[in-house]
C-alpha cells in the first residue's frame, strides 16, 4: 500500500487545503520567536504565509533547529493548514516538522533596515525576492497579459519586428550602434516601420518587444532597455488611432483592477485614482495643450527652474507633469508641431505646421504612456521629410515600397510597458518595473 504522504502545494493554493497535512516548500522570509513557538514566515514565489511551530508539537530537537535557521534558508515545511483566526481569507500553517535543503553560507545582505536604491539595485537578483518587488512583477506580468489579450480579441496578428535594425526610427541621436558583421546596424529603437509593412499584409498587427534608446540624460522614466507594444492598423486616421489608445489603456487598468488588488494594497496604491480611468478621456490640441502648461506654471508659488515651455517645443516631463493636474484621467494631446515629431508623420491638411500625432499623458505625474498618430502615406511627402531629417535614403528603400505598392491610410502607437507598470503600481522611479533595469550607469546583474 502506497504511504499516506502529505501534497506538496502552494501558499497561494492554501485555501484549498484547510483542515489538510502539507508541505511546503520554500525560503525563510522571516522568524520570531517567543519562548515556546516559533512563528516561520516562509515564501515560496506564489506568496507568503506564516507556519506557526510549537515546541509541544515538535518536540525539542526540531524546535532548537528551527531556531538556528536564517532568513533565506531554503526548507520543506510540513504541517496542517488552518484559517487565521483572526484575519479572513488569510491561512497559515501549524507546523508538524521541517526538512533544511540548504543553509546560507553567508549572511542574507539585504535586512529589515533600509538600504539605498544602489545597494538595492547592485542586489537586484536577490532583491526581486521581496514583497514589494514581487507585487511589482505580478502587476507588469498582468500587464502584459492584458496587452496581448486586447489586441489578440480584436483580430490583430502579432509579427515581431528585428531587435537589428539597419536604420533609426526614432531620431538619431537615441541609437545604440552595434557591429553586425563588418556593417554598422543599429538596436531597434521601435518595431513601427515593420509594422507598417505588416499592416498592408494584416490589416491590424502589432508587435511586443524590448527597444533599445541610448538615452544620456538620467531621469525617472526613462530606460536604455524597454519594452514597448506596438499596434498598427491600416485604412484609420487619427481619431481610430486616439479611440484604440483610450480602449486600450481602460482595459489594461481594469485587468489590473480586477486581478491584482492584493499587490496595489501591498504597494499602497491608491486604487481609487485607477477606477477613475474610464472613456472619454480629454482631447486636447497641442496649441490648447501648451496654454494650459503656462496657467499652471503661473499657479506655482515659487519659479521652477525649467525653461518655459514655448509653442514648438517638446514636452519636458514638468511639463507633463503640470498638464496632467487638469485631468482625473490620461489626456491625449495631439496635432504637434512637425518640427518635434520624427519623419514619418502624417502632415495636418488643415495646417502643415502640424503633424497628426498623439501622445497620451497619464494622470498624477507618471507622464507620456502612448506615442503614435497617423502616417504620412504620400511618397513624395515622405521622401521629402527623409531628406530634412538627414536619413540615409537608400535605408529606407523597403519602407518606400510600403508607398509605392498601394499606399493607404494608417496608424498606430507605442505605449512603454514599463511606464505603464509605474503609473499602476504608482512607482516615483522606473527602474523598479523592470526585472533588471538597464539604464545610463547600469549594466548589471
Ligand atoms: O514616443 P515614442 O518614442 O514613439 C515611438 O517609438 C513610435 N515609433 C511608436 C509607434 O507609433 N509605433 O515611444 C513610445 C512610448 C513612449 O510613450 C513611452 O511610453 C515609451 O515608449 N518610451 C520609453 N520608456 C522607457 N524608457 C525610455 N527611454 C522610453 N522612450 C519611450
Ligand atoms: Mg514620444
């Protein structure tokens, strides 16, 4: 007859086990002890629950060695689960006995006592192991399952775009230059100009990668390594492209909403700022966009030391940050001078000074989630800004055919996946959506 041996589970599967022998098999988060019970907090990836022993249950032997376990040594726990008596939908478990698989052979190095973000970040690989970071990383994982879902439901097809790319997208003075056999090459900056090609073959695709942009100025937002999903649609202009942009982001909140409520109260997120993002979300002209920057500039009480933002600039993140205390919800700020968008946007009929693009600002500071906007689909044009831009036309041969062989209308966007992680999580720093954060003086782990 086969041995009564109890289940291995999961903490996160705990509830299904009430009243059960288990085991459990995971790390030591954390101990206390008070004389004659040891409370053995014990994570194991999928949570963290406390394992409650009892000297009377274990004996002396077992209680003495429990004693000399330290935070991260990795065991097997067996015991029966129990509902906490006090806290509902919370279990534990009220330790039989446990098996040590490995003991530390040093010191964990990152302690209850507060560590600075270099130390944090040098420990990365190990820091990934805390509560907080953990929240952190389920959300982004939701995140990205939402993405997909979104776009898989509504007759995209994904086409993945190079990571080697012969030339840039998004202007040249972000690219990281790499040597691909003897020929210069390029990390791709965005997957977008293959989409555009994988428009006029699908209709709707979208690609989801990392993108690479060798950004030298050191800020809150910005990655050397990012990922960034891209969709593209063809025969839509710039309000099909502003409609999908404010159903996407209302269903990734509400994905979020709905299954990471215990990671947003562990971050101490304030939930209800996210159950505000709902359609429509404020449209506002670039032009309307910028008085409103300087009326809130006028409200501060002491001078801010960025430059003012005059019409014909870009956007600089303070900016973005005065613009989105107007509204509860993103805004989407489009026509934008041409003379700050990349080459490849659609000129306004109705004013050439402008370019059809669109970025989506996120509310309470988080900035820029979305940039995208009509194409220009003329050749001519095209060529053209190709020249102004100082491109290397012959780069660009495969993109021109995309307008020689029946141009259409088009148009898509870029939302940052690490920017929305912040603005979810309501993380002041960028670097913690990621699991490990390339940036200007970052490499490793
Ligand atoms: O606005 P960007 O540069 O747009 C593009 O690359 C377009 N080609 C996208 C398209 O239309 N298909 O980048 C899009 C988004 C930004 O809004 C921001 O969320 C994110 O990508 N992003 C970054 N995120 C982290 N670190 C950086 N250095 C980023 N640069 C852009
Ligand atoms: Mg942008």
């Amino acid at each position: 007859m086969a041995s009564e041996r109890p289940a291995v589970v999961s903490i996160q599967d705990l509830a299904k086990h009430v009243g059960t022998e288990v085991v459990l098999q995971g790390w030591l988060y954390n101990k206390r002890s008070s004389g004659k019970l040891h409370f053995l907090e014990v994570r194991d990836g999928s949570g963290i629950t406390q394992c409650v022993m009892a000297k009377a249950d274990v004996g002396e032997d077992v209680f003495v060695a429990a004693d000399g376990l330290q935070q991260e040594a990795s065991l097997r726990v067996s015991g029966k689960v129990v509902a906490h008596p006090k806290r509902e939908g919370v279990y534990e478990l009220q330790a039989t006995g446990f098996e040590l698989v490995a003991a530390p052979s040093e010191a964990y190095p990152i302690t209850k006592k507060e560590h600075g973000p270099d130390f944090l970040m040098d420990h990365r690989h190990l820091w990934l192991r805390s509560k907080r970071q953990h929240a952190i990383m389920r959300v982004r994982h939701t995140i990205v399952t939402a993405i997909r879902e979104f776009f898989d439901d509504r007759g995209f097809t994904l086409i993945d775009a190079p990571i080697f790319t012969p030339s840039a997208c998004e202007g040249t003075s972000t690219l990281f230059e790499t040597d691909y056999h003897g020929q210069p090459a390029y990390l791709t900056q965005s997957g977008q100009l293959y989409m555009e090609a994988a428009a006029a073959a699908f209709g709707k695709a979208y690609c989801f990668g990392p993108t690479f942009r060798a950004e030298k100025s050191k800020t809150r937002r910005h990655l050397a390594e990012f990922w960034m999903v891209e969709p593209e649609v063809a025969f839509t202009d710039l309000e099909g492209v502003m409609d999908l942009a404010e159903d996407f982001i209302c269903h990734i909140v509400g994905r979020v909403l709905e299954r990471r409520r215990p990671e947003l109260a562990e971050l101490e997120r304030d939930v209800a700022a996210l159950e505000k993002i709902q359609k429509p979300f404020p449209r506002v002209t670039y032009t309307d966009a910028v008085n409103l920057v300087a009326e809130e500039r006028a409200k501060l009480e002491a001078a801010s030391e960025a430059p003012r933002l005059e019409w014909g600039n870009d956007f600089g993140a303070e900016d973005e940050t005065l613009l989105a205390k107007r509204f509860d919800r993103p805004v989407m700020v489009h026509r934008w001078p041409e003379e700050v968008k990349a080459f490849y946007m659609k000129r306004d009929p109705a004013d050439p000074r402008l370019a059809l693009g669109v970025d989506v600002i996120a509310p309470e500071g988080y900035g820029e989630v979305i940039g995208g906007g009509q194409r220009e689909e003329s050749l001519e044009v095209l060529d053209a800004a190709i020249q102004k831009h100082g491109l290397p036309m012959d780069a660009f041969e495969w993109y021109r055919d995309i307008r020689k062989y029946g141009g259409f209308p088009h148009g898509g966007f870029g939302l940052g996946l690490e920017r929305m992680v912040s603005w979810m999580c309501g993380l002041g720093h960028v670097r913690e959506t990621i699991p490990f954060p390339r940036m200007l003086n970052r490499l490793s782990p």
